[in-house]
C-alpha cells in the first residue's frame, strides 16, 4: 500500500468518526441526563436545625443556555463535515474539524473543573461567580426558584420553616451519564483531528502516531491545566503538573519510538 493511499483510507476512518462523534454528542446532549446540581433547604439553629434536600437535572443540551446551543451546532456541524469528508477529502474541512475540537474541548474542561469534588452529594464552598459562566445561570436559577417556593414554609410537618439565608447558600455540582459521553466524545474527536492534519506533514507511519497521541496528550493537558482553577482557600495547588507529566511522557514515547527504530535498522542492515 502506497503512502498516498494509506493516507486515503485513514482520512476516510476520521471522518467518518467525525460524524460519530456528531450523534454521540446529540445522545449525550439529549437523551441522558447530563448534570446534578442542587444543594439544601434548611430552618431553625442548633439541635433544632432541619434540612431537606434540592435537587435539579440539567440537559448538556437544553438547560445551559449558549453552552447547549453550542453543543447542538457542534453536533450537527460535526456529522455534516464528516459525512462531507467521505467523499470531498479537504485541508479545509480538516481546520474547521481542529477548530470545533478545540472548542468543544477547552468549554468542557471549563464545565468539569466546576465540579464539586470529592462527595457527588457534597457543596462546594465557592462564591457565585466562581462557578463560572455556563453554571452559574442555572445555580442562581434554582436559588430564585426554591426560595420563592420553599421560604416561610416548614421543612416538613413539625419542623422550623426553610429561611431564605440558609437556603442554597452554597452549591453541588456533578457530571451525570450524559456529560461523562459528551466529555469522552470532545476528547476523541481532538485526537481524531490531530489524525487528520499531522500525517500531511509527518510521512513515516509510526511517527505520524506518536505526533497524534503525544501532541494531543501534551495539548489536552496544556487545556485541563489552564481551565481548572485551584480551589479556594487551597493549601495546595497542582496546576500544571498535567502539562510536566504528559511532556514526560511525549518524551519518553517518542525516545523509544527512536530506540526502536534504531535497532530494526540494524537489524535490517546486518541481515
């Protein structure tokens, strides 16, 4: 097989996982939940203190405002440029794949890094605008719709009324069946991206696979480590210890990449 049409069949196999990942996103935006977020209802002080739980389900593509949009035309962009790469292969086509990866990739590590760690049933205790820009409206959503529904009213028979101040003052939030698909989703398409583009200018097979999984293991981490933000009130911060161990790793994959390489070309010429 020639290099041209190796690289042929493998631009086929990426598009066409294209537009996998275009109906894998709009299963995960719509067909299974995508986020919990919720927090408490509480009343009274002290040994007197009662709470009820709150909680709400968000859709990755119906409930986050702009974000939900986005994810729908990335969806529907994706499975219209990779049924379109089947049978019209572009250097075009390929940027606009790497361009809607990127950001499907940086805006779902945004998302994640607001994830309350640790308990799924556990509050983060982080300031409003901390939660960041596609969050935040549905938190303060379920704020403004509790309160007006729960305030003045008993906790339940026999219990202290909920009061407003003790009503969700602080936030849970956890990634649900349909995000984890959507998160998955956006991570293969970046990669399949890079496996569009790179081999254009990195001839020799096992180097163009090396560049895809270690340029797109080094960016990956580059973009969890940049949208992740340390927590507040953190003794300790890891950021950038994603991008150190990826670079370690794109190194020693690539020194034995070469170590290999070296020894069956010895071993050819000695034959």
């Amino acid at each position: 097989m020639t290099h041209r049409t190796r690289f042929d069949v493998v631009q086929k196999v990426c598009f066409a996982l294209v537009a996998g990942v275009g109906v894998v996103v709009l299963v995960g935006a719509f067909a299974l939940d995508g986020i919990s977020i919720g927090g408490s209802a509480c009343g009274g002080s002290g040994a007197d203190q009662a709470c009820r739980r709150v909680d709400r389900t968000l859709s990755a593509g119906l409930d986050l405002g702009w974000f939900s949009v986005g994810v729908v035309f990335l969806a529907l962009v994706l499975v219209a440029v990779g049924s379109l790469g089947l049978v019209r292969r572009r250097l075009g086509l390929s940027l606009v794949v790497l361009c809607l990866a990127f950001a499907g990739l940086v805006g779902t590590e945004h998302v994640a890094s607001r994830f309350c760690p640790g308990d799924p049933g556990a509050t983060c205790g982080r300031s409003d605008g901390a939660w960041g820009p596609v969050l935040r409206p549905a938190l303060l959503e379920l704020r403004a719709d509790t309160r007006a529904r729960l305030v003045g009213r008993p906790v339940r028979p026999g219990a202290p009324v909920v009061e407003a101040a003790q009503t969700l003052d602080s936030f849970r939030a956890a990634a649900l069946a349909g995000w984890h698909l959507l998160r998955v989703a956006v991570v293969v398409l970046w990669f399949v991206a890079l496996a569009l583009l790179l081999p254009r200018v990195v001839a020799r097979p096992w180097r163009a696979v090396l560049a895809v999984v270690t340029v797109g293991m080094t960016s990956w981490a580059v973009v969890v480590d940049r949208t992740h933000p340390c927590a507040e009130g953190a003794s300790e911060c890891y950021r950038g210890l994603a991008t150190t161990l990826a670079l370690l790793g794109a190194a020693i994959l690539w020194g034995l990449g070469f170590a290999v390489a070296f020894v069956a070309r010895s071993v050819r010429r000695s034959a």
